[in-house]
C-alpha cells in the first residue's frame, strides 16, 4: 500500500481537527483509496496541546528544518494562519520538495503567486481548498466541475462570524456591540474580530474565488470593501419589514465592461436563496453560462469542517500525478488588459433623517432626479422630536450617483442620510 507521511504545521482549531479526522478515519482510507496517511510530525510551540491530542512526544518537531529534511513526510498541512512565519516555512517546504496544503486565505491571497513559482519549480503539490469557505468545497468546484463554463457572477457569504452577528442582530434586535460581545463569549468571534468584521476576511477570500472563476488574477486590493460594525439594528428591522434580510456580501462580477468586485453590508430580497443562510453558515451562488445557478452551502469555519477540506486535498494529492495549479496567470498584480469597475451599479436603501415640514420632499426628491436617480420606494415612519426617518429605495443607480446625492443632501440642511444599504432584489 502507498505510503503518505503528512506534518501538520500549527494545531490551533484547523490543525487539531485535521489531527482528529486522519487519526480517526485511517483504516477507512486505507480501505477506500488504498493508500495509508499517518501524521508523521507536527510543528507546534505549544507542547502540551500536541500531546493533549495524543500525539507522541517523539513527533513534535522543534523547528520547520526537521520538518523539511524528514524523508517520511510527503505533505505538510499549513495551519498556522496569517503572513509569517507561515510563508517562509511554506516556502521551505516546498523547496524541499513536499507538497502544501494549506487553509491560509490570506497568505494565498496576497502571495499565491510567489507561492506556485516555488511549487512548480519543485515539481510540489499546492493545494488550498480550505483557504476559501471551510467545509465548503468550492475550489475544487471551481479548479475542475464548472470549467464548462464562463463565470459571470459569483455572490457569497463567505465569512461566518459576520453572519452569526447579522443573524443575532435581526433575530433579537440587539446592536452591533451587544452581539459581538456575546458571540465572543461563546467562541463564534475572535477577541480581535477586525479582519473578520470589517470585511477583510471576505476580501481575501473573494479575491482568491474571483480569479478562479474570472481566470486572471483579481488582487485583493481592486476589492471594495465595507464591514458590518457602522450596521444600526434599526435598518435591520425596517429592512425585514420591506421583505430584505441583511448580510454581509461577497460580490464578483465579470461583464462586458470589467470586472467587479465588493464585499459590504447587502439587502437580499427574502425568497433569494442567501437570504436564508443564517448563523455562521456560508454559501456561494454562482452563475455559469452553461450550468446557469449553483449555490455550495454549509460550514465556512470550524475544526472538522476546515479539517475536512485539508483532508480531501491531503487525499486528493495522494491519490493524484503531478501538481494542482490555479487556471489563470498568477501574476502578483492585475493582467493590465483587465478592466476593474469602481463606479458599480446597485439599487440602494436610503434611511434620511428629515425635519418634518412642508416641502422637504420635494427637496429630497430633487436632489435624487438631478442625478438621474429613479426612486422606486419612499417610506415615512413616525416623527420623534420633529425629525422624521424616511426610507428610500432606488432601482439600479450608479454608486458614485448616490455618493453624490448623498453628500449634497448632508450639506443642504434638510436632511441627514443616517444609512446607505445595497440591495439585491
Ligand atoms: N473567520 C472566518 C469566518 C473563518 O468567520 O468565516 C475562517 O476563514
């Protein structure tokens, strides 16, 4: 039988749980791929949770060279996280031969090309199915199942802790603040949420799940990008009443006229399948030319989750001849024929604060059909010591028409626009 020794590189929750599932489900592999995976070593300061999962003292390595030079390990698992020193042992790894498996959106997003350089000059495996939605296998989706087709969209929500906060607000009204507190009591936010809050995590896994399906490189820094900690739970309710659930979306386009891509706070109209995916679940909607709609749903994060997505690369490796390697030119920046849209087009909610008095309307109004904006929907809610929440909804407009609309509403004194939403009907 084939023999694959396997290092794990870090074993917070991803690393442990990949741990967990090729200690438990080695006989099961053994029988069903014919090929034996052993953990031969781990790399891990922390001593006492290595051996906390059972791993014998002897295969606790001290440093990423005794990794390197061990004949017995055929694939290393990067779980450590963040830029270094994942990136200089993913680089020693590979220039030592062995193939990666890693679930570091943000290493690979921001170096996969220097990355693959390595990979392919060592005839090494780079895999990163992990790196982008968990458990959700969405890369290989990508890499091989919908290679039929020209992507022209791809929406997501493609980060967990946003969702269970988005989730929680809508559910009990609470605010931002409430919710992130207790969802960093129960584990689902990390003490230091900010790049999962405001909207990083989603950037860099957008860029990597973009330029897969737009087959050119889409760097992370072409992504518009709004977080979900300004998101008042009043917009929450007076979108539910409207029929819209809020979520923070992942946005990739790919027209006639460029790319576009953005991650920020999105009303999703209630029978659209992503409005239902609640908690820290996360899906991706993809619209092929030849498949037309596909949605991948389940867990975005999580030990097992993400540690099922390391092992079916580890096994794919395995079990696979040659290397795997992403489907466009992976440039460090942007193919300078690509064309990125900035002043995309949305419908958009619009909550103003007004004074309540004869007239104000029709000014409000004025300033929206000075910019060619078409109003599909004005609501006024009750009046509260004079001032008025008026809710307005767009049909499609260009952003930087309602930036504009925006900024000379704030500055004509008889309005106050308190909330700019986009929403996808
Ligand atoms: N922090 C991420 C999330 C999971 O909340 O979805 C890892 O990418």
């Amino acid at each position: 039988m084939k023999k694959v020794g396997v290092a794990i590189l870090g074993l917070g929750v991803v690393g442990g749980g990949t741990y967990k599932i090729l200690t438990e489900h080695r006989e099961f592999y053994n029988k069903n791929h014919g090929v034996d995976i052993s953990v031969e070593a781990v790399l891990e300061l922390n001593r006492e949770r290595a051996m906390a999962l059972g791993i014998d003292e002897s295969k606790i390595a001290s440093n990423i060279a005794e990794i390197c030079s061990n004949s017995e390990i055929d694939v290393v698992v990067e779980s450590i996280g963040g830029i270094e020193p994942a990136k200089s042992f993913v680089l020693a790894v590979l220039n030592s031969g062995k193939s990666v498996v890693t679930s570091n959106k943000e290493l690979y997003c921001k170096y996969s090309h220097e990355l693959e350089k390595v990979a392919k000059k060592n005839d090494c495996g780079l895999y990163f199915e992990a790196s982008c939605v968990g458990g959700v296998p969405v890369i290989r989706a990508l890499l091989d199942n919908l290679q039929g087709n020209k992507i022209t969209s791809l929406t997501g929500i493609i980060n967990g802790t946003t969702n269970y906060i988005l989730s929680k607000m809508s559910d009990c009204g609470a605010s931002y603040t409430d919710v992130l507190k207790e969802a960093q009591k129960l584990g689902y936010a990390e003490a230091d949420p900010t790049s999962d809050v405001e909207g990083y995590d989603a950037v860099y896994k957008l860029s990597i799940l973009s330029s897969l399906s737009f087959h050119t490189k889409v760097p992370y820094t072409e992504i518009y990008r709004e977080g979900i900690t300004s998101v008042d739970p009043t917009d929450i309710q007076y979108g539910k009443q409207l029929g819209y659930a809020l979520k923070l979306l992942a946005v990739g386009k790919n027209g006639e006229n460029g790319i576009e891509v953005r991650v920020h706070p999105t009303f999703i109209k209630s029978n659209h399948p992503l409005a239902n995916v609640n908690d820290s679940y996360n899906a991706v909607y993809i619209t092929g030319d030849s498949v037309e709609d596909v949605m991948l749903y389940g867990r975005g994060a999580g030990a097992l989750p993400t540690g099922s997505a390391i092992v079916g690369d580890i096994i794919y490796c395995a079990t696979h001849q040659g290397s795997n390697y992403s489907t466009f030119k992976n440039t460090e920046k942007a193919d300078p024929a690509t064309k990125f849209i900035k002043n995309f087009e949305s419908e958009y909610y619009l909550r103003l604060s007004v004074k309540d008095k004869t007239g104000v309307l029709s000014k409000i109004t004025s300033h929206f059909s000075k910019h060619g904006i078409s109003i599909s929907q004005v609501i006024q809610e009750k009046a509260e010591n004079g001032q008025v929440p008026l809710i307005i909804l767009t049909h499609h407009t260009l952003e930087n028409d309602v930036k504009k609309t925006v900024d000379e509403l704030n500055a004509s004194g008889v309005a106050r626009v308190a909330a700019i939403i986009r929403v996808i009907s």
